[in-house]
C-alpha cells in the first residue's frame, strides 16, 4: 500500500513539474514578450506585469488566495491540495527559472499559436492528476455550484473574455485581444485533444433487416466486432436489428459503404465518441 502511494506521489510529483514547465513556457516565454494576455489569471497577471513589472509567478499566487478562500467548500480538500502543489511549481518555474531562458521574439501570431499549444498541454497533464493550473478553475466551480444551469464552457468563456478584453487598453492594440483569442482557442483544443482525441473513436449504429449479414460483412472488410440489439419499428412495427460497430474515425466511411453492400436499405448513424476502451481499442488500467 505504501508502495502504491509511494509510486501514486511521485507520477503526482513528476505531472506536476512536467506540466508547470509547459505552462510556464506558455506564459513567460511566447505570450509576455508578445504583449498578449490569454484567459485566465495568468493572463491577469501578465497584464499586472506589464503595467507595474511585478513577477508573474508570485502575483498569479497572490490572485488566487481569494479564490482558494471563496471556493475551497465547494472544490473539495484534494483537489484543493494537488492544485496548490502545481501553482507552486508554476510560481517557482515562471519567477525563478524562465526569467534566466531566451524568450521568443518573432512573429506575434506563431507566438500566441504556440503559447496556445503550451499552455494547454501543462494544462491537461495536470486534469490528469486530478489538478489545475488554479485561478478560474476555483471561480468556475463556484458559479457552477451557485448556478447549476450555467454552462461551465458559457462561464469560463466569459471570465477569459473579460481579462482578453483588459489587454487592449493596456497593451495599445486591437491585436492583443486577437492574439489572446486565439491563444486561448488553441488551449481549449489542446486540451480536449490530449484527454479525449488520443482515445477518440466513431461509433456506428445500424438498423438493419439483415443484421447477421451485416455483422459478417462488416467483420471480414475490417475486422470489426459489432453489437446486435433487437427492437422494434415503432411506425411500422416491423422488427429489426440495431448493430453497435465501434471503430477509428479513418473506418467509419469503410463501415457504412460495408453496411450498405449488404443491406442497401440499412440506416447508418455515424457518431463521435470522446473516448472508447475495450479489447481492440485503449485497454482501461
């Protein structure tokens, strides 16, 4: 047991280090010498940065001791711990390391381009472990909590909105806005693309008259397993067979023309799936 947490502490130890380089390669080294703010505290503490050169690091932890106070009920103990452990390697990376690396110093655009790709990656290393980078995590749970009808995306969309908006006054232009817009958007990508894409599928559903055939024909073009389920046309009455086929999405075209050979009647429904585990697929641990 003590082993297991052991090993449990050090992946913890290592997401966390891993993550708030990423981070903080976002934040320090593409989005500062850019003169952007992407969403989110750290973007409020670039622009603080800007205007008064006070560090990052620390003025991003100094931001969120209020939101830490106001939510913590509400985000619960662990999480609130693992999430104070990452925000202080992130402080450690952004004030005491990154200030000694070069920074990047072209194009404004491939700099928000890959702040994007940086910070959503640090990001997603840390949801992983059950953490987060802070800041508008703590304030969206709370609104959440407070406002269950609320969408979470509609929440946070509009805090980062709000601090993206702040850059223009600050920074002198228009392009600042844009180029935290697009930051941003590129982090929300990152982000689904590394918990959810990796393990993405397309899930096919079949109704058919012919499901055996079907099944069969789906089998030998690629191999594919299918699911059978018998149900009833609720408009006809008549019986059929509903086929679950899950496969890659570079398959899905191949399953439906298949589908459609044997039974030309058949109705395909092709839909995507954020994750599939299972015997040709991601094994679950």
């Amino acid at each position: 047991m003590k082993t297991e947490k052991a090993k449990q502490f050090a992946t913890d130890i290592f997401f966390d280090i891993a993550g708030s380089i990423l981070y903080s390669l976002g934040i320090y080294t593409f989005a500062k010498t850019a003169n952007f703010a992407p969403g989110g505290v750290s973007g409020l503490a670039l622009i603080i940065n800007h205007l008064w050169a006070l560090p990052i690091g620390i003025t991003t932890l100094v931001i969120n001791i209020p939101l830490v106070i106001l939510s913590w009920r509400i985000v619960g103990k662990r999480f609130l711990i693992k999430t104070a452990r990452s925000m202080i390697f992130c402080t450690i990376f952004l004030d005491v390391v990154f200030p000694h690396t070069p920074s990047y110093t072209g194009s404004p655009l491939m700099a928000a381009l890959y702040s994007g790709v940086c910070l959503g990656a640090g990001m997603a290393l840390f949801y992983m472990r059950g953490s987060s980078s802070g800041g508008t995590d703590f304030l969206t749970m709370s609104i959440k909590a407070l406002k269950p009808h609320f969408s979470l995306g509609t929440v946070t969309m509009a805090i980062d909105l709000i601090i993206i908006l702040l850059g223009w006054p600050v920074f002198g232009n228009i392009d600042s806005v844009l180029y935290g817009l697009a930051a941003t958007f590129v982090t929300s990508v990152v982000i689904d693309k590394i918990l959810y894409g990796m393990g993405s599928g397309t899930l096919l559903i079949i109704i058919t008259d012919h499901g055996q055939a079907v099944a069969e024909k789906i089998g030998e073009s690629i191999g594919r397993g299918s699911t059978a389920i018998q149900a009833r046309g609720t408009y006809t009455e008549a019986q059929k067979e509903v086929l679950l086929c899950a496969c890659s999405t570079s398959q899905a075209y191949t399953v439906r023309n298949t589908a459609h050979e044997a039974d030309p009647d058949a109705f395909v429904m092709v839909t995507e799936t954020s994750e599939v585990f299972g015997e040709g697929f991601i094994e679950r641990k």
